[in-house]
C-alpha cells in the first residue's frame, strides 16, 4: 500500500492523528463534528456503520470522504430491488482461456463498502452483505475468499416509513455497531453549504490522513482501554434497566452489552482517556442501543437520541 | 422401582443414610436429652430412663422403619408416667414433682413426633426445661453448659424449620450471630425488669443433706469437716480486717453433753446484752447454703439485719434456713464482755454432765481445781496440761470408746479441735466451771483479687467458753493450747506433714494458689452481681441513672424506654450497616465532593458522569477550575484509569483526598 504518511502509529499521537482526519472531514461535512467522531470510533472499534437519514443529507459525501481520508480502498454498491448477492460479492466466470471459472471479487472485497440504501434491496441480497460483515469473508463455489483488512461497512438506509424499503429485520440491524443519524445541518453550516463549492470537488482535495497500518494498530488498542470496575458497573447498570424496565420490549443483548463497551473503549482511545469514562458511554449509547433497544407501544417513533438519552437519565453513574 | 423397594427393605449390612426427617429428630431428642440433664440430681431415675428410653425408641421408630406405638399404647405409658410421679412424690405440682412431669411429658412427646409442629413443642419443652434447671444450680460452672445447650436447642428450631437442607454448623454459625445480637436486650431485661422486694421470688427449701456444720458434735465430725475444701462462706470488711487470731466465726453453740455427745438445746434464752469495746468491724457475709438457721458472724456480733436474731448465747439465727446463696451486712467487736450476771438456768444448763461418764476426767478436774486458787488460774493449768504434756493435734484421731474425754485424756491423746474443746469444757465443767462448746469457723483465706475473705469447710473449728465470773464468758480455745499455728496460720500449717490436709497443695503453689483465687474471684463476681442481683440492686443502679425511689411503674417506665432505645439502636446500626454506600475511599471522598457543592446548588445529577457534571459546575463556578481541573483528572484516573502501583496510588489518592479537603466552596 502506497502511503504517504509514516506507517508507525508510534511517531505519532492516535488522538492527534484522529483529530486531524475529523479535522478534514469537518471541511467536507459542515457541523456534524460527534457523528463524523462517532464514525471513526465505530471504525476504530471493528464495528460497521449504519447511517439512516433522509436522502440528501450527505451520508454518501461522509462515506466517500471517509475512504480518502483514511486511505483505503473505497467501493460503493446502490442497493436496488433487483441487486442480486452477486452483485456484491463476486461472480465465477469461465474463462475460455485457462479453461476453468475464475472467482471475480465482487465490490465487497474493498476495505470500505459503502452499501448506499441498503433497504432497498431484497432481504436476499441484503443478507449476503451482512453476512460477509459478520464472517470477514466470502465464500462462493466452495472457496473461501478473505476480505479485506480493515473492513469497514457504511450502509445508509431511508427511514423506514418511506416507500420501497425492505427494513432490515432485528437480527440484521445487530450486525451494526452503531446507527447514526445525520439530520439536517444548523442554519450558519447550511448558509456555508450553499456558498461553498461544490462538496465533490472538495472530495478531490482531501489527501489521507491515516495509513491502513496505523487504523489496523489502533483498532487492536481499542480492546486494551482500561475498563474499570466501576465502569463495568455502570455499564451492567444499564444493561440491567434495559432489560427490567417495562417501555422496552426486550432488553440489551450480552452482545450490544459488548458493542457498547467497545464504542465507549474506541471513544475514549480517540479523546485521549486514561480509561472509559461514564461520558464516553454516554457520548455512544444513544448511537449503540437506538437500533437495538425497541420501545414499547406509541414511542416506537423516537428518534435514537431520545431513546438514548431516556435510558442514560435513568441510571445513575456509580 | 426396585431401587425403592430396596431402600425399604431393612438390610443391616448397608447402613442408609439417615433421612433429614431422622436427623433432625436425633437432634431434637439430643437437645432434649441434654436439657434434662441438669435435673438428673433432682429427678427420679426412673423417670430419666424413660426419657432416655422413649427418645431412643423413637429414634429407632425412625431409623428401622417401624411405624409409631398406637395411640392406645402411648396413653398407657402416659398414664402410667404420671401415676409414676404422683406416687414418688405425693404431688404433681411443686418443684421437683414438676420437673419430673415435665421430663416425661417431654419423652411422652418424642413418641407421637411426626411433624415439623411435634419437634417444635419438644424443644419449647427443653427450652422451659433447661431454664428449671436454673432453679437448682445457680452456680457459675452450670452457665456455659446451660448457654451451650440453650444455643443447641435454638440451631436445632432453626434447623428443624429451615425449607432447604441445613448442615448444624451453619445453623449453629446463624444462631449464635442471632444470640449475640440479642444479648443487649437480655441484660436490658436483667437489668430493668421490676423485681419484687423480699422473699417472694425465694425457692422453697429442698431437702437435701448439705455440708457444713450441724447442731450436734461428736469426736470426730470437725475432722471430717475438714477434710473438705468446700467453700462456707466469703466476707468482706469494710476498712480493716480483724487479725488472725480475732476470727472466730461463731457457729452453734452447745451445751448438752451425754458423755460423748455435744448438742444444741431446742430452747433459746432471754437476750443478753454484750458490752463491747475497742474495734468494731462492719463486714458483709456471703453464706453458701447449708439448709440449716445459723450464721457465722464474727465474734461477738453486735448489729445484724432483718430477719435475723441474736440468742442469748450470742449466736445469730435466721428465721429461714439458708437455703441458697444469701448475702448479709454484720457488725461485730471481737473485744465484748457479756453484761450481768449468768441466769440461774444457763448455770445449771452449762454445768451439767452426764452422771457416770468420763469419772477419770472429773476426778482430774477436781483435784487440779484444789490446787488453784481461783477459776482463772484452773483455765491455765489445764491449758498448761495440754502444752507441757504429750498431747497431739491430728486430723486422724482414733477411735475413742463411749467415755471419749476419759479416752482421750487418759489413752490416745490424739485429737482434733473438737477433742480439745469437749475435753475442756468437761473438765471446766467438773471444776465446777458453767462451760460451754461454740462451734463455727476459725480463719479464713483472704483473696487479694476481690479483697474477699474466704472461709472453707476446712476452717471448721470448735472452742470453749467459761464463765469467769466477773468477766463473763471467756473463750478459751484449747487448741492454740496444743497448736497455736492453727489459730494463727491455719490448718495446713498446724498438721503434721505426713498427713493429707486440703489445702497444703495451694500453699506449696504459688500459681495454683492464684488460680483458685482468681476463680474464687470470678465466682464471687457471679454470685454478687447476677445472683444476688435483685431489687435492692436494681434501685441503686436507678439512683445512679438519676430515677430516685423508682417503684415498679418508673421500672417498668425505665425498660419500656431502654427497650425502645435498644432496637432504635439496632435499626439504626443496620440501616447502618446495609446503608447504600461505597466501600472505596475514593468514592466516599468524591461523594463528599459533590455534597459539598450541593450545598451550594451545585449538585450532581445521578446520571452525570464526572467530566459532564464538573464541566457544568465550572460554568457557574470558573473561579474553581484550576482546583477542580485538578480533581477531575486525578478522579478519573483514579477511577477508571488502568491500576496504578502502590506508591502511585496512595500518592494520588491522598492528593485527591488533599484537594477536596482543601476545596472552599
């Protein structure tokens, strides 16, 4: 891989290097500096990134400059109704030369898929990407085929009571880490939107900011962030509430319990931490558990951040 | 199915582990077995055995398998128990007639248990029974057997009603937690339950023979008296102890002889005044029971309590027999004169001698009084007798035939103090002398741990008295005669080293010695501080507390509040002790923090984390951000940083404690 960054994570602060990729991306995404940090502690933590929001807030801009400021390689798939699992994953084609079928990588062999309106596919190919989040590799014809490391998914997906969606069942949705909302810019950022230049030549601008190598180093401190006892507490607390209190219809899975604590370990690597704090939780929950926990009856219309912030009013910090 | 068909089947050789039922009833019938036996000394035997029988019995029942006895069965027995006692005793009501009956209701009961409700009655049966046990041995060595076993019978009712199956030892571990937590409340009760005055709590007198002196004196009996070490009684002086020599401890005084015999007359006589002088002695006696009336008051008593009395002969009598421990307050002048002149009748009485008997010895007397001049120089001659001739002092005198002074005069020469004392009086008697013999005790062993003085059975003495005339009755001990370290050091020191005497052990130990004190100590605590422990005390204790002259309403006023203190105590100390609290001096010293700045408005919302909540209290407070800044980062690294090393740690957790400390809201 050709980078023009110094490959060794040691020469150089994590913090400082994330706050200069968030740094750039602010450049490109206007006002929107938790989510584009949320999105690199969901990188950070291995974990894949959805995005819901209504068309035309820039969830593909933020995919696009995610790829050149990190420096990977970047594929993009327009989920349509008649998207086939192929599609995604690659086809064997025979090849008359050789004589034989020869396994062409499908775009979910880059390091970051952008899988744009993934509701709007059939259940049959949305499982074949979530499935190959969930494996890190593919298997087709009998062969294995490894993706690429770091594998990071964004998938981006309509509200769901928009028309021509599939909404992604339960199960599917826990293969995400977190869920965020982009919503629409603050009135100064939107004026700066409309003066600024067009937001696809910015793109062209952006160099990397990150090697490959220094994202894969930090995603393996991600699980070396001290989580104290009390922080355990706090977070089985929450877990806890989830799963007693009675406006949900089920509680955290052990899963999202770990999800949460790997998003709060990424957070506070990114915001130089000595450990995880109790605001590091706090800054990703709403983000962790706005997919996964389902209020009950009438409130199923809450927005992620309200569902968060409801629980986190609702445990106290030990 | 054939697995059960085999367990029923009784196989001798395969021991089956005992059901739970079967345990706890062999638990049950311990717990029982165990709170009869402090009765054992009281009850019939026959009426232990068929406790123990019917306990084992029921064990069996249960071990083999067999099936119950039939009712019909089970009222016989009943019925035949209860005839049982009605007969030994002529009673069912009553102390001993009770006790009984209880213990073979008690056994009665094992029989028809079945059900967890069956088990409970026979352990609040134990339960009454041990505490009856009280009513026999109030003596310290019975208190931790009696704790033992009531600790027992309580882990046995808790394990007896316990759903899932309990090992002893955990319930014993619970009950005892459960007894300790309880004790406060029992010392409350101890304290401040109102007592009633006077004898109303009194036992009835047991008939039970009882060592210690008796209203009649044979050669003989001191000696064998005095071969026990049994404790008499304890006293304790207020001020000075009178010397050595000054303790006699007047007993019985008697005055019929029939040769060999000396007895108490069943007759008192008129009151006798004592004119004393020098130093009087104001003492408290604690009296072990000995069933009998008598006192032992330091010769001559001049001031006793209510109840008692003083005869003629100047023995104090108490109008009940000394039935148990009982303590009362004496003045005594062992320097007195007896006033007047002697009755014709206690003349007569104290020179009578059997027509007959000892006529050696009265041929002695009076020849040795021809050759004196007055009575008083008789007294010395005959002393002077016993000093220059060979006359031993020995707790092993010989036999003596029916004349015994003449015996022991004129033959063994051997003799006790009672020897010494029948023989002297006989002759003062002869010469013509009124004489009588006062028993009691002589002595005592003074206990520096508690400044008690002990009198043992083994200080059992035996003198005279003469009446010389103008100065009345004169005690005249004829032993000092023969071994003045009796009188002076005690027995041990008097018999010759060949011969067994209680006591000389103690005197060659020095540790051995201390240990009996201290033990005597302890007794003593015991008795006078929980025995004796009665309303008298408890109106003290209520002066102290300030309530003056508290009657059984200010009492009873006093345990309801100590009662409701106890338990708001006892609420408090486990609100306390279940408080939701953090056992982390960091979070206690954060926690402090935060209540600091709540006084200031500043409080922290329960789901605020620390960067969250200081951050917000810096927007109102800027003017503490450098301190809080620095109580911030040592809190979170504290907190939920990595571990840090010791020296670390402490450094940073007393500069944080330091901070907050320092921190002026």
């Amino acid at each position: 891989m050709d980078s023009p960054v110094p490959t060794l994570i040691t020469q150089a602060d994590p913090v400082e290097l994330i706050n200069a990729t968030v740094t750039q991306l602010n450049r490109v995404i206007l006002g929107k500096e938790h989510q584009l940090r949320l999105c690199v502690a969901c990188l950070l933590a291995r974990g894949h990134l959805l995005i819901e929001d209504i068309p035309g807030v820039g969830k593909t801009t933020l995919a696009h400059a995610l790829a050149e400021t990190l420096g990977l390689s970047y594929q993009r798939i327009q989920f349509t109704s008649d998207l086939l699992p192929a599609d995604i994953i690659g086809i064997s084609i025979f090849e008359r030369e050789t004589g034989e079928f020869r396994f062409h990588k499908g775009p979910v062999f880059s390091q970051l898929v952008l899988a744009d309106e993934v509701n709007r596919a059939t259940p049959k190919a949305q499982s074949a990407l979530l499935e190959a989040m969930e494996e890190h590799q593919v298997t087709a014809d009998g062969n294995t085929y490894a993706l690429a490391a770091p594998f990071f998914v964004i998938a981006t997906q309509n509200p769901v009571y928009q028309i021509g969606t599939y909404p992604l069942p339960e199960s599917q949705l826990d293969r995400f880490l977190m869920r965020i909302e982009l919503g629409y810019p603050d009135a100064a950022f939107e004026r700066q939107l409309l003066m600024g230049q067009d937001r696809r030549d910015l793109l062209a601008t952006l160099s990397a900011t990150l090697s490959p190598q220094q994202l894969l180093l930090m995603q393996t401190m991600v699980p070396g962030v001290h989580a104290s006892d009390a922080l355990l507490d706090y977070v089985q607390a929450i877990v806890r509430h989830t799963r007693e209190a009675p406006q949900y219809e089920a509680g955290m899975s052990p899963r999202a319990a770990i999800a949460l604590l790997r998003a709060a370990q990424a957070w506070a690597l990114i915001h130089d931490h000595p450990g995880v704090l109790p605001e590091d939780i706090q800054a990703v929950l709403p983000s962790v558990v706005g997919h996964r926990l389902k209020p009950r009856g009438d409130a199923q219309a809450r927005s992620a951040t309200e569902v968060g912030q409801a629980v986190l009013r609702a445990v106290p910090v030990p | 199915m054939s697995e059960v068909a085999v367990a029923a089947r009784p196989i001798v050789a395969r021991r089956a582990p005992l059901s739970r039922f079967a345990l706890q009833l062999t638990w049950v019938s311990g717990s029982f077995l165990l709170a009869m036996l402090p009765h054992l000394s009281s009850i019939r035997w026959w009426v232990a055995l068929l406790a123990v029988t019917t306990a084992g019995w029921r064990l069996l029942i249960e071990i083999r398998g067999w099936s119950l006895p039939h009712r019909l069965i089970r009222t016989v027995i009943a019925i035949a128990g209860m005839l049982g006692v009605l007969l030994a005793y002529r009673t069912l009501n009553g102390l001993e007639a009770g006790t009984a009956f209880l213990v073979l209701m008690g056994g009665m009961k094992l029989l028809e248990t079945r059900s967890t409700r069956d088990l409970t009655v026979t352990i609040f049966v134990s339960y009454f029974l041990l505490y009856a046990g009280f009513l026999y041995h109030q003596e310290l060595p019975w208190l931790p057997y009696m704790l033992v076993t009531a600790w027992l019978l309580t882990a046995t009712l808790m394990l007896i009603h316990q759903r899932s199956p309990m090992s002893l030892a955990e319930s014993l571990q619970r009950t005892a937690r459960m007894l300790i937590m309880a004790l406060p409340l029992a010392v409350l009760m101890f304290l401040f339950f109102p007592r009633l005055p006077g004898q109303f709590w009194a036992l009835p007198a047991r008939e039970q023979a009882m060592t210690g002196l008796s209203d009649t004196m044979s050669p003989g009996d001191v000696s064998e008296l005095s071969i026990s070490s049994a404790l008499a009684f304890r006293v304790k002086f207020e001020g000075d102890m009178p010397p050595p020599r000054e303790r006699y401890w007047r007993g019985p005084v008697l005055h019929d002889f029939d040769g060999r015999t000396w007895r108490r007359p069943r007759f008192g006589y008129v009151e006798r005044p004592v004119i004393a002088f020098g130093k009087s002695y104001d003492y408290r006696m604690v009296l072990e029971p000995h069933n009998r009336e008598w006192l032992f008051p330091l010769d001559a008593v001049t001031g006793w309590p209510q109840g008692t009395f003083r005869t003629a002969d100047f023995q104090l009598l108490s109008r009940r027999a000394v039935s148990r421990t009982t303590s009362f307050a004496m003045r005594s002048s062992p320097q007195y004169r007896s006033g007047g002149p002697l009755p014709k009748a206690m003349q007569m009485a104290d020179l009578r001698l059997p027509p007959g008997r000892n006529p050696r010895s009265l041929a002695l007397a009076q020849q040795l009084r021809a050759t004196v001049a007055s009575d008083t120089e008789f007294v010395q001659a005959v002393l002077q007798r016993f000093r220059s001739e060979e006359f031993f002092y020995t707790l092993q005198p010989p036999k003596l035939d029916t004349d015994s002074v003449d015996d022991f005069l004129f033959n063994t020469r051997r003799g006790f103090c009672e020897h010494y004392a029948s023989a002297f009086t006989v002759l003062a008697r002869a010469a013509g002398i009124p004489a009588r013999v006062v028993t009691g005790y002589q002595g005592g062993e003074f206990n520096p741990m508690n400044d008690y003085l002990i009198v043992r059975q083994s200080d059992a003495h035996a003198w005279s008295e003469v009446w010389l005339g103008e100065d009345g009755w004169v005690r005249v001990d004829p032993t000092s005669a023969v071994a003045p370290e009796r009188i002076e050091r005690g027995l041990a020191d008097a018999i010759d080293a060949t011969e067994s005497v209680p006591g000389r052990l103690f005197r060659r130990s020095t540790l051995l010695l201390q240990m009996r004190q201290a033990w005597d100590a302890v007794n003593t605590f015991w008795n006078d501080k929980v025995v004796e422990y009665g309303e008298r005390h408890q109106r003290s204790l209520l002066e102290r507390l300030g309530i003056e002259d508290a009657d059984w309403q200010e009492l009873g006023t006093a345990l309801l509040v100590s009662l409701i203190a106890f338990f708001a105590l006892l609420t408090g100390y486990l609100a306390w002790q279940f408080r939701p609290r953090s056992h982390d001096p960091l979070v206690r010293v954060y926690d402090a923090l935060c209540r600091q700045l709540a006084k200031r408005g500043l409080g922290r919302e329960p789901h605020e984390g620390p960067n969250t909540y200081l951050a917000r209290v810096l927007t109102q407070r800027p003017d503490l951000a450098a301190q809080l800044n620095e109580i911030l980062a040592l809190y979170v690294a504290l907190r939920y940083g990595p571990r840090l090393l010791g020296s670390q740690l402490t450094s940073q957790t007393s500069r944080f404690k330091f901070l907050v400390n320092q921190l002026r809201v």
